[in-house]
C-alpha cells in the first residue's frame, strides 16, 4: 500500500509567516511520520490547475492563520475526488506539530506504516509532557518556598544531632546506620551531598528523596525477591533486617555508556571486549542500546572496585554459584520491571546497581541497601532519546552533575584543603532537581509536611529499635 500523498494550499500568497509554518509543518509530516511526499502550493490556483494521480492516495490540506475567514472548500468538493481539509495554523511549533499530526491521522487511513509511526510520536509526546509537567509542578511557590525556607534556616537533615542512646553507630558519606540489639537496624539518609571524596553541601531533601524512591521501588518489586524493609517511620528512615552484604555490586547495564573506570563505555573505549563475560562486538557506539540487559558485576573493594565476571565471582570465592544465581536472576528482573515502569513516566532506566545480603537470622537472601534512586541509576528522559543520539548529542537528563561543575570552575576540589560554600541558589536547584526526579519516577507527589527534626529522628529510632 502505497503512502498518501499531501498537498499543503496556502490561503494567501504574501503571508511569510503562513508559508515558515507550512513549512514546519511539511519537516514535521515527514520526520515524525514518514510522509515523503509533502507539496507546498496555493490555493488561489483552480483546482483543475492540479496534476493528480486518481490511482495515488492524496489529500488536500488549506492552511491559514488563526486570524483568517474560514476558507470555503465547496467549489473543490464539488469539482475533486480528493478529500479537502481546513485547518488553522500558528507560528507555535506545538501548534504547527499538532496539525501535523492530524494530517498524518487522515494519511493513516490508507497506511499501517504511518498509523505505526503515530503510535510511537503519541508515546513520545505523552513522555515529553509528564516531564515537562513534573519541571512545572516544582517550580511552583509551594515547592521553592519549603526548599528556601529548609535551607535558610538550616532545618537539613546531617545526622549530626540525632542520638539513639544503645545502639552501635556507623556512618557513610550519606547514610548512617544505627545497629539495635535485635534484628533490626535503622538506616538515616542525610542530605550530605558528597563529590571529589568530601562532603560539598547538605541538600534539602535530597536524603528523603533517596530514602522514598528505594521504600517504593521496594514495594514494587518485592514479588520477584524479598527486601530488607520494616517501616519507614520517617522520610529519611528506613527500619530494616540486619542482613550480611555480600561483597559483590549487582550492575545492570541497558546502553554502552558511562564514564567511570568500571563503566562499559570506559572500557570499550579501550579497547575491551569480553567485559564480565560479555562478549561485544565491534563498531559500538556511545549511548546506542545494547542488545540486551546486561549483567555485569563489580567487586566491593577496598583500593577500588573492578567489573567481574560471573565465572571469576564463582572461582575467586566471593560468593557461591547458587547465592550468585539468585541475586543474578532478581537483578534482571528487577530491571526489567524497573525499565517497564520508567517507560511508562517518561523516562528511559539506563543503568543502576543493586546490592543483595543474607538475613542474619533466617538466611535468606534479600534485596537491601538503596533502589533505582537518582544517586544509585542513570536515568534518561525518553521523549527526545533517539532524537538526540541520532545526531551524536547526548542523551537528554534532569541533571545533577552542575554542582561538581561548579566546584571545579572555582576551586581545585581534590587538592584545596578548604573549598568554597556551594552558591544558595544552585542548592536549591538541586534539591528542586531530587524532588522533580522523585515525582517523575514514583508519581507520587512530595510530602514537605512530613519532616522532622533531628531530635525527633532519635526519639523515633529508639522506639523502633527496642520493639
């Protein structure tokens, strides 16, 4: 079945602005749906003046401004076989990509091919909008007040004052931990922002954040693996079972990305091909999606952490094959179901890590530590995915990266032993940033009402740890 072709009539001959549009409109009939034969013309020409094919689907299409008297299209439906349509055309891309889009629906009547590609540019615009309503939505006074106000009065959550007299106290760059004397323990995710090996700012929110994107990704998944998760009394608290980690870093792994010594990319780029077991091919490209999830550990160690295979975990001893294959399976798993639902916001799951222990009492291996938080994945927004790398941009993201930028545009963040206090302003943002990134990625909408201070944090750990 042969595609339709369009023929676009301008109602005027002198209207700039009317033909620029037409002519978006004409890129947007075939870029986004493949409609190769897109003719611009004008209408004031007899519709006899028109060479047309009977045996070649075609359709006409008036344009004119908003502003314009409603074209009358009588004397043509009298005269023509072929259907003629009006339709009102701005300067507004949006406006331009909507009448587009309804041309291309008519064409699809008589095409599979562009009904198909409708189908992809629908999801894709309905991705590009939950975004755009989520950066919105946190932009409101609402939200940049409860970040201003946490900031300006210093109501950040350190971990600094909470006290949990009895328990065995342990603290990390975000998390801190607090060891019962039973089987629980209590994790507090601060709003410690750390970088370049030290702490560069506390963040508001930020540590709920983390703390409630794990608790809802636990939830979601806890019918592929069990987890370690009690209660969250507290945005920043997780209860938890005490559990021994195993000493392995699931890694999961959708495109050939990434920067860090471990990561794919990296190692491709000089030149490795059998990475944690994974035999790849030549000619791959950055950003380009693999063939399929991969699977590719790291080892947790104490010089530095290095990518594994599943074979050398097994023979080195770090884990048994049947603890591996469990952890294994749930990683995938989780993934996918991860990637399923991040789809589904708008967004694209491009890479995480999970980490799996043993139940101190019973055995069993659970999912613990954090999940598909914005600190742990990479995450993508969707919409303009295969736009952008098709032209060799990157992928497009809700940045967190602007802070280190900042550090290292105004300081030597390794070496200077006192660095600079991060600007108020690019705080906030960030903060704006984990927030927006936790209501895309859960669709629930962020509780500032729910915190509490540091002293209450303690009172809360104390009754949760001696139940």
């Amino acid at each position: 079945m042969c595609t339709p072709r369009v023929i676009l009539l301008l109602t005027t001959d002198n209207d700039d602005s009317l033909l620029s549009s037409s002519q978006m409109v004409s890129k947007h009939l075939i870029e986004q749906f493949g409609i190769m034969d897109v003719t611009i013309r004008s209408a004031m020409v007899p519709s006899n003046r028109f060479r047309v094919d009977d045996s070649h689907p075609t359709l006409w299409a008036v344009l004119q401004t908003p502003d314009s008297p409603h074209f009358s299209t009588s004397t043509w439906d009298q005269e023509s076989t072929i259907p003629c349509m009006v339709l009102k055309v701005s300067s507004s891309n949006s406006d331009q990509r909507a009448v587009a889009l309804h041309i291309a629906k008519i064409c699809g009547l008589a095409s599979p091919s562009i009904r198909d590609k409708i189908k992809t540019f629908l999801k894709y615009d309905l991705q590009r909008r939950l975004v755009v309503d989520a950066e919105i939505r946190t932009k409101s006074h609402k939200y940049e007040y409860a970040i201003a106000r946490c900031f300006d009065e210093n109501l950040q959550i350190t971990g600094k004052e909470i006290e949990c007299p009895g328990a065995e106290y342990f603290t990390g760059k975000v998390r801190d931990r607090f060891l019962g004397t039973n089987s629980k323990m209590a994790l507090v995710t601060t709003d410690r922002q750390s970088g370049f090996d030290r702490q560069l700012a506390i963040v508001p929110f930020k540590g709920a954040v983390l703390n409630l994107t794990s608790a809802f990704w636990f939830h979601q998944t806890q019918h592929i693996i069990g987890n370690h998760l009690i209660d969250v009394p507290h945005p920043n608290v997780s209860i938890v079972r005490k559990c021994k980690p195993f000493p392995i870093e699931f890694v999961v792994r959708s495109y050939m990305t990434g920067s860090t010594d471990t990561s794919i990319w990296k190692n491709y780029q000089n030149g490795v091909r059998d990475y944690c077991g994974h035999l790849l091919p030549e000619g791959m490209t950055k950003n380009k999606k693999l063939a399929k999830n991969l699977l590719t550990p790291t080892t947790k160690e104490e010089d530095h952490d290095r990518p594994i295979s599943a074979k050398s975990i097994v023979e080195e001893g770090w884990m048994t094959h049947e603890d591996f294959d469990v952890c294994a399976k749930a990683s995938l798993g989780i993934f996918a179901l991860g990637q399923e639902i991040a789809t589904e916001h708008g967004m694209i799951l491009v890479d995480t890590k999970y980490e799996f222990g043993k139940d101190l009492e019973t055995g069993e291996i659970l999912l613990i530590d954090e999940v598909h938080t914005p600190d742990s994945s990479r995450w993508w927004l969707a919409h303009n995915y295969e736009e952008r790398v098709s032209v060799g941009l990157e992928p497009d993201n809700i940045s967190k990266e602007f802070l280190r930028l900042w550090y290292r545009e105004n300081c030597d963040p390794y070496k200077d032993k006192i660095i600079p206090d991060a600007p108020r302003d690019l705080v906030r943002e960030l903060a704006r940033r984990y927030i927006t990134l936790y209501e895309i990625i859960t669709w629930k909408d962020f509780e500032f009402n729910s915190q509490k201070s540091e002293k209450d944090i303690g009172e809360i750990l104390v009754k949760c740890l001696s139940d």
